[in-house]
C-alpha cells in the first residue's frame, strides 16, 4: 500500500448538531488518520460549525438554501489535494480500524475505484424502528458479495481523479437519496471495481421514527432505484435487490393473498402456512440477529416490518414498471403516427 496517498475525510452536514459529535470524535479516534478533515456545512441554523471548529476541520459553508449532500460532497471533492476521499455522514461513527480498512480495500488493485462498509449491528437509538432499519442495513452489507455494483456514501471511500473524472454526484438529488447507487452504476459501466468491506463498520447514531423510516424507504430509495433499473442502467443484482430478496418478495405477497383467500376457501390454508415456513426460512438469518439484538419484542416488530418492507418495496417497483411501460407504448404510437401523418403528406 502506498503510504504516501493522502486522505480526506469529506462530512456534509445540515442541522447535524445532535450527532456531529459523535462522528468527528470516531474519526480522531480512529487508526489511520486523515491528513484533513473537510465539512460541507449546508446551511445549518444550530451549533454544527462550532462542533466542527472544536475539532479542527475545515468548514465550506454554504448560506443559502440547502444543495444537497451530493453537491456538498462535489464542493468537497473540488478542494483538496488529497488522493483518496473518505465520505463519512454527519450521524456516522467509525470503529478504531474502518477507515485504514476502506483504504487498505482501496489500494488493494489498481481497478478498484471505490470501496465501502457497513453499519455495525449495535446502532445508538434503541427505538424499534430505528433498531429495525440499522440492522437490516447491517444484515445486507455484511452478506452481499464483496464485488458490488453499487457504491454507498455513508462511509465510503474513493480515489479523488476517478471521482472527479466521473464528474461526481448527480446533483439533481437535492435530498439525501440514492445519489451513491447512481454513481456506483456509472462507476461499474466506466469499468472499475466496487469493494464491499463488510469489516469496515461505524455506527450509526440516526434516531429512525417509523413514519420517517418509510418515507425514506418509499421516496427517497425504492422510487427512484425501481427508476434506475427499469431504464436499463442496471441489472439491480446487487445488495437488498439480489436473486434471492426477489423470490422473498414472491413469497411475502402469496403469504397475503394465500391468507386473505383461505377465509373463503380453507383449504388454502395449506399453501398460507408453506409460504409462511419458507417465507421464515429465507429471512432466518436476519430474524436471528434481530433477536440478538433486540430480543423478543425486536423480533416480533422486524418481522411485520420486514414484511411490510418487501410489499412496499416491490409494489413501488412494479408501479414504476407499468408506469415506465404506458409512457414506452405512448411514445411508440405517436412515433408510429407521426411516420404515418409524413408517409401520407
């Protein structure tokens, strides 16, 4: 590993004051240190900048309405000299050892780009939802395979010339989003590797509320990534949307509509308590860590959650595709009209 490869650690934050702390505290903390610390302060009205000037870190301050993290972490990209950026979120907190993971993962080939890590699975809110949406976070990254086809900014490292080849962050995601899976995707196309360092961990101090945990879900995530497969940038075969979460999908909506048919027809019964036993057994693993760490009464809240994920997730997808489909179908009739208005003229 070239040991001459400065690091930057790029922080965008808005309002952060409640978990700011904790972050910058993780990184001093932390083995390998980084050679700057950068933070895009993206129009905090509470104490975020004095957190940040306690610590030392250079703060881009932007005063007017908020752009984005995407476009913070552009603006950070743009001024520092360092080699390699390391972007950490604002409520994030790394272990002692995740960030010379990410660069060791970073440095280990030539083609690799970019590397990322994992939430770990002790999160700072013990909050059910909260609980739920860390540690299904923690579950996907530390059982996906290690070449990913997408990227995750919430610690995640990248070497700065390809980023900025790459042009950054698409700054139309003004909210926090799936501006990273976008840029992963351009990423794997430009033809550079993607790493996965599930031993990289941080944890993650956001105090998830239920109502915000599927709002984000459905919005800010399943919305516009059912976007991004369906117009053929991805195959989405990767993470939360790989071969085997699809047939959980499968088997998460015969388990409603074998219960609600089994009213009026019993013996369907049957084929409700199978899907229910495989339904089970493909999320076993992930039922035995929410037991772990949040004991029964997690147990039973991850699972109708985890159910309720899957619906939704997969009706938004489904509801993107017929939608994106009409549009294909209308745009082909009026193609198709307008060479019959010319043929005839």
């Amino acid at each position: 590993m070239n040991s001459q490869q400065r690091l930057a650690v790029v922080i965008p934050a808005y309002n952060a004051g409640t978990t700011l702390e904790d972050c910058l505290s993780g990184i001093a903390a932390s083995d390998r240190k980084p050679d700057e610390i950068i933070l895009y302060n993206d129009g905090s009205t509470d104490n975020t900048v004095d957190i940040a000037n306690r610590y030392g870190v250079k703060v881009i301050t932007n005063d007017g309405a908020p752009k984005g993290p995407a476009a913070g972490r552009n603006i950070c990209a743009e001024n520092t000299d360092a080699e390699l950026l390391v972007f950490i979120d604002a409520d994030v907190q790394v272990h002692q050892n995740s960030i010379g993971d990410l660069e060791t993962a970073l440095l280990s080939a030539p083609d690799i780009a970019a590397a990322f890590g994992s939430y770990d699975d002790a999160p700072r809110s013990r909050r059910m939802a909260a609980l739920y949406a860390n540690l299904r976070h923690h579950f996907y990254h530390q059982h996906s395979e290690r070449e990913a086809s997408t990227f995750w900014s919430g610690f995640g490292a990248i070497k700065r010339d390809i980023f900025l080849a790459q042009e950054g962050y698409d700054t139309r995601f003004v909210q926090p989003s799936i501006e990273d899976v976008e840029f992963g995707v351009r990423l794997r196309n430009a033809g550079y590797r993607i790493l996965l360092t599930p031993e990289a961990q941080a944890k993650h101090c956001k105090d998830w509320g239920l109502v915000q945990l599927w709002r984000t879900d459905i919005l800010m995530r399943a919305l516009p990534w059912s976007k991004l497969i369906v117009s053929g940038e991805t195959a989405g075969a990767d993470l939360n949307a790989s071969a085997r979460e699809r047939i959980t999908v499968i088997f998460a909506h015969l388990l409603l509509l074998s219960g609600l048919l089994s009213i009026f027809a019993p013996v369907l019964l049957w084929v409700f308590l199978a899907s229910a036993a495989v339904y089970t057994a493909l999320n076993l693993r992930f039922y035995k860590l929410l037991a772990r760490c949040g004991g029964v009464r997690l147990l039973l809240s991850g699972i109708m959650l985890h159910w309720l994920y899957h619906m939704y997730a997969c009706s938004v997808f489904v509801f993107v595709f017929l939608t994106h489909r009409g549009a294909g179908k209308k745009a082909s009739v009026v193609v198709q009209s307008t060479k019959t208005e010319s043929q005839a003229s």
